[in-house]
C-alpha cells in the first residue's frame, strides 16, 4: 500500500529534485529584485502591489509549508502545497457541518484563508516573473478550481456567521448555494442579503470573483496556447 500511495503522489523518484533555494532565500531575493527593478521598471501604484503581494507572504501558512517540505524535494513540496489547498477548501465545510461558524474564530480564520488565496492569485498575475516555470500548467488550473471554490466557501461561512440573509432560518446548504450563485453573477433573486453589511459583502464577493475569473483564465489560457505550440 505504501509503495501504492508513493507511485500515485510522487511519481518517479528521480523526478523528486531537490530545492536548490528555500522558500524564505527565493521571498527574500524576490522582494530585492521588485525594490532594485531587476526585471521591470515599474513604478508607482505598480510597484507597490508588487512589493505588497510578495511581502504580504510571510504571513500566510503556505510559504512556510513550501519550506519545511522543500527539505524533502520539489515533487513532494508540490504534493503538500496540494494538501494544504484542500485542506483550505474543505474547512469552511467543516465550520457549516459542525456549526462552528457561529463563532468569530470562524469568520477570522475563513477571512485570513480568503486572503491568501487572492494574494496568491493576485501573485501569479502581477508576480509571475518571480515563479519559477511549473511542471504543468493544467495543474495549475485544477488547483484553480478549487481556490474557486474555496473562494465561494468561506464567503458561505461569512453569510451564515453574521446572518447575512436575514433571521430567517435558512440551512447549511442555503448558505453554500447563496454563495455559489453569487460568484458565478448568476443571481437567481430568490435569496438577497437583508442588510447594507450583507450588500457590501455581496458587491465585494462579486468584484473578487470577477476579477478572478477573468485576470487569471486569461493569464494562463496564454500560458497554455504557448505550451500547447511548444509541444507541437
């Protein structure tokens, strides 16, 4: 079973390179190549998103978790990124399941998660120059769909948290849905927040989505063309 499970996530061994650069060597070389312009000379607003969307990382787990699992190689530090992003997915799940999202420690920790996913997002448009090409970019795209998801998950958990929709007695999955409808701008108007907070909240999960969607499908439906015309 064990050699099973390795086969399935790591593939060949000797694809299991070892990193070079660790995580916090490449956050600080990157900042300094941002600050001295050695790839653009941006300036201005430019620049300072730029600097903020690299800086801004030290804060969140996933830069850590690439640098204890870079010891390990680049394969399996993918494969634990790949975790962690399921796991961010799956958890404002659990908070609706299990009614932890009455909280405020779940509206604190689905709004930090939902941060990081759209500076990381944000990163890979504006930033992309300072990743390192990946091994597919279709990869990329699968784990797209669940920053997607996980997008439209912890605003579920920020509706039900603060009630949003009104006091009605609204389920798990009226939640789930509100938001899902919400992020693909569908807007069936057979739910609608019931407070200026939940209209705010609503606008700004839109404008998020929206821009999402479109900077970053666009960004890599390019990236895909060229790697599709590189193999042909």
């Amino acid at each position: 079973m064990k050699r099973i499970l390795s086969k399935l996530f790591f593939g060949k061994p000797e694809y299991n390179k070892p990193v070079r650069v660790t995580a916090y060597q490449n956050y600080v070389v990157n900042l300094t190549r941002i600050w001295n312009n050695a790839k653009h000379h941006d300036i201005g607003f430019e620049k300072i998103l730029r600097l903020f969307l690299v800086s801004v990382q030290i804060i969140f787990p996933g830069i850590h978790i690439r640098n204890v699992f870079g010891r390990y190689g680049i394969i399996k530090r993918n494969v634990a990124v790949e975790f962690y992003v399921l796991f961010k997915t799956s958890l404002p799940v659990i908070f609706l399941i299990t009614g932890f999202y009455r909280h405020t420690a779940a509206i604190i920790i689905s709004s930090y998660l939902l941060i990081e996913t759209i500076c990381y997002v944000a990163s890979l448009i504006f930033v992309s120059d300072m990743f390192v090409k990946p091994r597919s970019y279709r990869r990329n795209i699968l784990m797209l769909f669940f920053n997607y998801l996980e997008i439209s998950l912890c605003f579920a958990v920020i509706y039900a948290s603060l009630h949003l929709l009104g006091d009605k007695p609204y389920s798990i999955m009226d939640y789930i849905y509100f938001s899902i409808v919400t992020s693909t701008t569908i807007g069936y108007g057979d739910m609608h927040p019931a407070s200026h907070l939940g209209q705010i909240t609503v606008c700004v999960q839109a404008i998020m989505v929206v821009a999402f969607i479109v900077l970053f499908l666009n960004f890599f439906g390019s990236k895909v063309e060229t790697l599709h015309n590189e193999e042909e």
